[in-house]
C-alpha cells in the first residue's frame, strides 16, 4: 500500500506550492501597493489641504490690507490716515502692515506676513521717497506670506491703484460742444465770478481756467474780456479769470471718456460705468433732494469725501463744505447761495449749470460739463453745453490738485494685478 502511494506521487513536482506561494506574493505585492497609495493619497490630501489654507491665508493678508487702504482700519497711535503714502512709510502704525505674523484662525494655525510695500513706478529709494513732503505714490505693489499648517507656505502679490478712475484734468471747466451751436456762457462781471487754474494746494501744475472747442473760443473770449458772447457791448468790466485764454480742446489735453459721446455714454452707463460703481456703493440717486437725505449726504463731513451719482437735478447750496469728493449730476445743476464744494463735478447729459441767488459759493477742484442724449447712435456729437454763473452773489472756482486726487479715488482704489509668486 505505502509502495503504491508513492508511485501515485512519483510525477508531483511540488508546482501547487510554487502556485500558492507565487499568488500570496501577488496578493501581498496588490496589498502593499493598496496601503502605499491609501497612504500617499493620505498624505497627499493632507497636504493640499495645508497647502490651500496657506492660499487662503495670504488672501486674507492682501484682503486687510486692502481694509487699511480703504481707511476702515485705526492706525495705532489713532489719527492717521491711510494715504498711500503713509501706508508705504508708517507701515508700522498698522497691525496688518507692520510686517509680523498675523493670525488669521484664532488657533494660529494659520497666519499672514506683508512681505513688502513698495512703488512699483518710482526708482527713489523708499527713504528718498518719504522725506519728498509731496510726493504720492500712484500705485502700490504688496507682498503677502501666508502660512498654513506643516510649513505650508503662499505667496501673493498685488498692485493697487490710488484711483478709483484716472483721467486728464487740464483745465478748471471742459466744456465741449461738437454741435457747430453757439455756447450759452455767461460769467458776469469782475465782481461776480472769478476763475483760476493756479492750484490752490501749489503743489500742482497751473491749468487753463477754461477749455474748449477751437470754435467756441472767441465766445468764451468775449465774455472774458468784458463783452458778450458775440463781441458786442463791451463794458470793459470782465470777470477774473486766470489765464485769460482759454485752452483749445484736442488729444492732448481731453480726458478719455470725454472723447467721443460713445466713451461719454460707456463711462456713465457702462457695465463697469459709474452709475454702477455709484449703485454698488449705494450712493445712486434719482433727484437731488434724496442725495442730500441720505446718510452721508454730499461728503461734506468725509474727510475723503464720497461718490454721489444723481440721476437728474440737483441745487448744491447751502453749506460749508456743501459736499466733498466726485459728484456727477445728469440733469441741471443749480449753484444756490453759499454753496462750497472740493473736488469734481460732473455735469454730463443736460450739460446745464447755472448760478443763482446771494451769497458766496466756491468750487474748489475741477468741472466737467457735456451736453448728450443717454442713448442714441454711436456717432453723436456733444451738443452745446450751458455754463452761465451770472447769477446772484459772487462764484469762485479754482483748480485745486489735492481735491481733484481725492475725488478720482472715491470709489476704492483699482485692482490692476493679483498673482501668486
């Protein structure tokens, strides 16, 4: 019997163990690879998700700093503002700024570092820069770190720009007219208007009192020199206007969106117009009356002033400061009693401003005012706008540089750039 068993394994050469122990090394091989991926993958994820809590980190560094920008941060010691230029010279009077690790989750785990403040436009060194008691940096580039957990790291750069909108101002009033109309301007005598483009801060350049097209000029001349729009019954009594020629419009000296009434309407109308930076900012209106109502009113006690965007009339008057910052009006402007107002008018639609009753009223800044229709073909042409301050009392109006830079960045400042380095 035991002889018969083993010649039934005479043939067996052990291939079912071979088999056996080939698949276990399979299986454990599939094993091996199915724990090295699980942990990998772990691993992996792990540090994704450090690695997006440190992006989001220097977001939240580049997003406070852009709330100290915007002058909803106290510097410490309070009260002082958070010009561009103090932000990039004191930037030690701010926590987010003063270049340590800031905690953005209360638990630390993740925080920011503004690496740098610089401006990207000047080749001054910084020291150079700060000790220039007029210089004002147009742009800023800013560094943020941010840091997650397990020494994640992000970084990001961004460049802002002071200006909400930027735009030529080459002269205290632009009126342009393409119509071939005769301009409806009146100044009244020496005693009633006066106008100057010496800038009121000295700090800035002179500028034509008034600019406009080469066929409006010897009205405006006229009326400057003591007579009426057409030459006629001179007086020798004409109102006080610095410089007394006024400048013709052309490429040089027009800003952009008063270039064509197709820019005119875009920059009014536009998707990223004013009209809807305005109604982002809740300061749209329909009448003059609800602007003045409203919570901040015209911007007479923001130090920076605010944008106002009345779709319609509005009288300015009275008050001192009646209000401070852009104001665009649509329809007629009236100037009433003693009105005072810093930084930019713009009148543009109607194109009508008129001054009336007593008093003593200032403008200090500049006025745009452009007669168009809000829609129609894009080849419009600019009617003839009215300026006529003859009115009751007397009317200054003077360039002054640091209200006309305030008014351009009353919407916020600009974001020109953002990128992780």
């Amino acid at each position: 019997m035991r002889s018969q068993k083993r010649k039934d394994r005479v043939g067996e050469k052990g291939a079912a163990l071979i088999t056996a122990v080939l698949l276990s090394m399979l299986l454990l091989a599939a094993g091996g690879t199915l724990v090295l991926t699980s942990t990998m993958t772990g691993i992996t994820a792990r540090d994704s998700t450090a690695e997006m809590q440190a992006y989001y980190a220097a977001e939240a560094g580049v997003a406070r700093t852009l709330e100290v920008l915007r002058g909803n941060i106290e510097s410490n010691p309070a009260g002082t503002r958070a010009s561009f230029k103090n932000v990039l010279c004191s930037k030690t009077l701010w926590t987010t700024t003063a270049g340590n690790e800031v905690n953005v989750a209360s638990d630390g785990s993740t925080r920011f570092q503004v690496l740098e403040i610089m401006d990207p436009e000047t080749s001054n060194t910084q020291a150079v820069n700060c000790a220039n008691a007029s210089y004002k940096p147009n742009q800023l580039r800013i560094r943020v770190l941010g840091l997650g957990p397990s020494d994640s790291q992000k970084k990001m750069e961004i460049v802002v720009d002071r200006y909400t909108v930027d735009y030529l101002v080459k002269a205290v009033v632009t009126l342009p007219n393409g119509s071939g109309d005769a301009l409806p301007f009146n100044l009244g005598g020496s005693n009633v208007t006066s106008t100057s483009g010496t800038d009121l801060d000295g700090g800035g350049e002179s500028l034509a009192a008034f600019a406009v097209n080469d066929a409006d000029k010897n009205t405006v001349n006229n009326v400057i020199d003591g007579c009426l729009p057409d030459g006629s019954n001179c007086s020798g009594s004409g109102p006080n206007v610095t410089p007394s020629d006024p400048a013709i419009l052309g490429n040089s000296n027009t800003p952009s969106f008063l270039e064509s009434v197709f820019k005119a309407r875009d920059f009014l109308y536009g998707n990223e117009g004013m009209m809807n930076a305005a109604i982002n900012q809740g300061r749209y209106f329909t009448s003059g009356a609800a602007a003045i109502s409203s919570a901040a009113g015209l911007g007479a006690s923001n130090p920076d002033g605010v944008l106002t965007f009345v779709d319609g009339d509005l009288t300015l008057g009275p008050g001192n400061p009646t209000g401070q910052g852009t104001l665009i009006v649509t329809g007629n402007l009236t100037l009433d009693g003693n009105f005072n107002f810093n930084g930019v008018i713009m009148v543009l639609g109607e194109g009508h401003v008129y001054r009336s009753g007593g008093g003593t009223g200032n403008i200090y800044g500049a006025m745009f005012v452009a007669k168009f229709a809000r829609t129609g073909a894009d080849t419009d042409v600019f009617g003839a706008p009215s300026f006529d301050t003859s009115g009751g009392g007397t009317a200054n109006i003077q360039y002054s540089s640091n209200a006309v830079d305030k008014a351009k960045a009353v919407g916020g400042h600009s974001i020109k750039g953002v990128r992780e380095i």
